[in-house]
C-alpha cells in the first residue's frame, strides 16, 4: 500500500481551506437540487438538454476539487512559522538569482494567493528542497527545468497577513 502524502499547511491555510471546502459541500447540494429541477421539467423541454449538461459538468468540476481538497484535509500537519534565521515554511525568502533579486515564499504544499503578494513555492519543489534550512547569506544550488542555478539567499522573513 503506497503511504499519503502529508501536506504542510499554515494555520490560516487550513482555516481558509476548510471555508472553501464547507462553502464546496454546500455548492453540490445547491448543484443537485438544480439538477433535480431540471430532471423534473417536462418532455417538452428535454430536446435542449444543453442546461442539464451544463449542471452535470460543474457537478462532476465541483466534486473534483472537493475530493482534492478531501485529501488534503485528511493528511495535513499544521505548522507555524519559525524564527527567520533559516529558510523555512512561511518565510518570505529574498534570492539573489541570475536575473536579478526575486522573493518568494515558502508557504507549503497549499496556499491561498490572495494571501500573497510574491511567487509561491511549496516546500517539495525543487526550489523549495534547496532552499528550506538554508541561513540569510548562503549560497543554494538549485536544479530546475532551466537547468541548475546557484542562488543566494538575501533575506528571510516571516510573513504576515
């Protein structure tokens, strides 16, 4: 049997998941009465079934992202920013790049991007790796798709909302 993933969430993160969640499971009643009305409709109206399909469409998007959102929920660990003396989840992390200097943050494996002004990079990512541990001034070797980079680490700190 293959293990679960556990899925590294900030306190605000899980709040805000399970909002949508609810906010999901209360969409998919809506969903079902609807297409319960539709099923009820007469023949006559069955020969522009495009409505129906419409419906049936989100339903099956909607529980889609529920059973996603299911996963995470049930194989979660709540963690909390720690000091900025290392890299780590909840940071927002200045980096020195070949192109000039980027932030990011290291939020973890679910965000909220009305939450952030910068890119975020989830803690499993091949930036993410490199990065988490790393001190304010030292240098990472980072291996991505454009291939491998070595970056510095300028600054770090906590985000805040």
């Amino acid at each position: 049997m293959k293990s679960q993933k556990t899925y590294y969430l900030l306190a605000r993160d899980k709040s805000a998941l399970e909002s949508t969640y609810a906010e999901l499971l209360r969409e998919k009643v809506s969903i079902s009465q609807e297409i319960q009305e539709v099923l009820n409709q007469g023949s006559e109206t069955w020969h522009d079934n495009a409505p129906f399909e419409a419906l049936v469409e989100r339903e099956k998007k909607n529980n889609q992202v529920l059973e996603t959102y299911a996963t995470i929920l049930n194989n979660h660990e709540v963690v909390a920013p720690v000091d900025a003396d290392r890299v780590s989840i909840g940071h927002t992390v200045s980096i020195q790049t070949h192109n000039g200097v980027e932030d990011f943050h290291v939020v973890g494996d679910w965000h909220w991007p009305d939450h952030y002004i910068h890119r975020v990079i989830t803690p499993t990512s091949p930036i993410g790796t490199s990065l988490l541990g790393t001190p304010q001034g030292d240098t990472v070797t980072i291996t991505i798709p454009s291939g491998t980079h070595t970056w510095q680490v300028l600054g770090i700190e906590i985000h805040h909302d």
